[in-house]
C-alpha cells in the first residue's frame, strides 16, 4: 500500500495562491527599503519606506 496521495482523487481545494501583483509589490518595496538602508537611513526610515512604497504601489498597480 502506497502512502503518497492521488492528487487528481483529492477533494480538498486549492490553497490560495500569492498572486504575482502582491510579489511585485513587496519585491519593489524591500528593494527601496533596503536602498535606505544602505545610504544610511536607518531601521525605522527603510520600515517607513517599505509601507510607503507597498501603499503606494498597491493603489497604482489595481
């Protein structure tokens, strides 16, 4: 007896999926927020711009 399941019998639903607007949104937001910090802008100053940049984007991108 095999203990691997048959995924075509399964009847459990799909789970739900990070759509690919959300992994840009937090992938361009991490990259400005590492951005501050790299110049220098502190910890509370690249959290400040990653909330920025993902608010804003998230507005654009609908």
């Amino acid at each position: 007896m095999s203990s691997v399941r048959n995924s075509d019998n399964s009847h459990e639903p799909e789970p739900e999926r990070l759509p690919l607007r959300w992994a840009v949104i937090i992938a361009a937001a991490a990259a400005a927020a590492a951005v501050v910090v790299a110049t220098g802008g502190g910890l509370t100053a690249a959290i400040g711009t990653f909330f920025a940049v993902a608010g804003a984007m998230h507005l654009m991108v609908d």
